[in-house]
C-alpha cells in the first residue's frame, strides 16, 4: 500500500511538471520554435508523472486512487494542449 507521504510527493511532483509545461505551453504561443528544447522537456516531464501516477495508483487505496485520478486528468489536459500547439511544424511554410 502506498504511503500518505509518497502520495503526496508524488503528487508535488507532477504540479511541479503542470506549472513548467504551463511555462512552456505559454512561452510556445508567443515565441514558437525558439524553445524547442523546452517544450519538449515539458512534455517529457508530463509523460513521467504520467508513468509515475499509473505505478502508485496500482498500491494505492481508494481515496489515493481517487486523488491520483484528479491529477492525472490535469497532467493528460496539459499534454493534449502542448500537442495541439503543434510545436514542431510551423504554422506557416517559408519556401514559396
């Protein structure tokens, strides 16, 4: 069974992934392809907490599993908007 702490740990980590993925998502709009390497850090950083979440909620209780539920559908809604934000091919194309 997992423990109250690492629950919440667990929890930290991935708010901490969601502000930075917020970062990034809000930087994309406005600069586009000058951090790449951020975005795609983000991303990354949401795909792990995912990982994360599935691997706790397997030796959580109820009540984790229902708080572990609340968090991933925040970090999955994140990860649906930074890839509708198409970061990788421009909205325009330069060659005429």
């Amino acid at each position: 069974m997992a423990t109250r702490q690492s629950i919440e740990d667990c929890i930290n980590r991935c708010e901490a992934a969601i502000l930075y993925a917020n970062d990034q998502f809000t930087e994309a709009k406005k600069q586009e392809h000058y951090y790449d390497v951020e975005f795609s850090e983000a991303q990354q950083g949401l795909e792990n907490a995912v990982l994360e979440l599935e691997k706790l909620t397997d030796s959580s209780n109820a009540q984790q599993r229902e708080q572990l539920h609340r968090i991933r559908l925040k970090v999955q809604q994140l990860q649906n908007k930074l890839i509708l934000q198409d970061h990788d091919h421009p909205l325009y194309s330069t060659w005429h």
